[in-house]
C-alpha cells in the first residue's frame, strides 16, 4: 500500500510592504515601506510640488499601520524628498522652494547675512564627453553632454560653475531656454526635462587661481581659491550632474553640518 502524501500547505500571501525593492530579511518595516515611496517617485507617480496621500491613505495602501508610514515619510521628509506643510499635507519636495533652492551651495556670507547670488550663464554648448566627465557620469566616452559655464555674484562675483550634463537627458537645453527660466536651475530641470536631484557627493579642495578663472572672478591669477567638485544623483543613485565650482571665499566661507 503506498505511503500517504502529506497534505500541500498553501503558500502564505505576503503584503505589499513585504515585497518593499531589495533589502535584508531584517529591514525595519517603515524602511521597506520609505523604499515603496520612493520607487513611486522615481516612477514619477507624484511629480515635485504634488501632494502624495494622505498617512491613512498609504497605510491603507501598504497594509501596516499609520504610524510605520508616518516614520517613513519623516525619514523622507529629512532626506528633503518631501515637505510637510501645516494643515495641508505632504508633498513632494521641489528645488523652486525658498529652503531648498540653496541646499547643495554651502557658502555662507562673513556678515551672516542671507545668501542671495545673482546668476549669470557665461556658455551653453553640446559636445562629446572627456573621459573624465563620462566616468563621473558613467556614461560613455565621447557621448553627448551638455557644457554650463556661469558666475554667481554678489557685491562681486564669489563662484565660477562649470557643470556637465549627460545630452541624453536634456534634449533641447539652450542658453536662451535657461536665460528665460526665472527661478533656480535645478527648478528649470525637474519641471521641463524631469530630472531631480535628491542628493550629492563632494569633494574640495584649496588651489591657486589660473589665468583664465582669475579673470572670471575678477581676481589676481594666483588668488586663493576653493574648489568644489560635486556629483549630484537622481532617484535609483544615477549621477546627472557634475560640478566644478570655483568660490572665492575672502567674504564668505564654506559651512557644512555633520551628524
């Protein structure tokens, strides 16, 4: 007489905050469900300045309590990705807002005053990509990038950009398209070529002035200078811009905050 097959137990359905993208076994639910956001505004669910649901709505949504969903959305909220806003909600987080738009220009002035730099672009132009400029983008060598050069002044100018774009993704980006565009430039590449900066990397470095930058800034060559080399990433880690800035710091010095 054969031996009898056990009864087959059905396979337990996992919740949707269970299926949160890659991670250990062991990350914290309100991880996983920061991680579900966050894939939703890389897909570009909600766009920058659209309030997302309310915490009931996505606690709803993802089937865990609203108090996983609220730890999520603070931790997204210190991140800069969302702004809470009194008795309105939350939403997502725009480079146009008064307290982001200088997030990655650390510079502070001597006088504590508030900082407030007028933009001047110097050149836009397309070209293949240096080696360098690709690695940092990784991209390839010799693909399309497009070429910023612009100073920022005060009672005199204090930073001199150059910045790297890959062509890819700013089809059609003109100086004339950038001198009509009147708030901040990062503004200007979330809401016509869709691409967010969420965060970046720097390094500095003290050097010299050459001749050429020297006269930019309206410096002796051979001035002391900051150098600022900053790769800035969209959602999933892809770097979409490098900058090397060139800040003359005689009126104003560097401020960052560790924690």
């Amino acid at each position: 007489m054969p031996a009898a097959v056990p009864p087959t137990t059905p396979p337990t359905p996992v919740a949707p905050a269970e299926q949160a993208e890659a991670g250990p076994a062991f990350s914290p639910l309100y991880q996983q469900i920061k991680g579900l956001i966050m894939r939703e505004l890389q897909q570009g669910l909600w766009k920058p300045g659209e309030a997302i649901p309310s915490e009931l709505d996505l606690a709803a949504r993802f089937k865990v309590s609203q108090g996983t969903v609220r730890k999520a959305i603070d931790e997204l909220a210190a991140d800069n990705l969302l702004v809470r806003r009194q008795g309105k909600g939350t939403f997502v987080a725009t480079h146009a807002e008064q307290q982001i738009q200088y997030r990655f220009l650390r510079l502070t002035p001597d006088d504590g005053a508030a900082l407030g730099l007028a933009r001047r672009l110097l050149d836009c132009r397309r070209l293949r990509a240096p080696a360098d400029v690709a690695r940092a983008l990784d991209i390839k060598s010799g693909d399309a990038v497009v070429q910023l050069k612009r100073v920022l002044s005060g009672e005199r100018p204090v930073v001199f950009d150059e910045i790297w774009l890959p062509g890819s993704l700013f089809k059609g980006l003109t100086a004339e398209r950038l001198a009509d565009y009147k708030g901040p430039m990062y503004g200007m590449f979330e809401t016509e070529f869709g691409v967010r900066m969420i965060r970046a990397e720097e390094k500095i470095r003290a050097l010299a002035a050459d001749a050429a930058t020297a006269d930019v800034l309206a410096l002796p060559p051979g001035s002391p200078l900051l150098m600022v080399e900053r790769l800035s990433f969209t959602y999933g880690d892809k770097p979409v811009e490098l900058r090397r800035g060139y800040y003359n710091t005689a009126q104003h010095f560097y401020r960052n905050e560790l924690n």
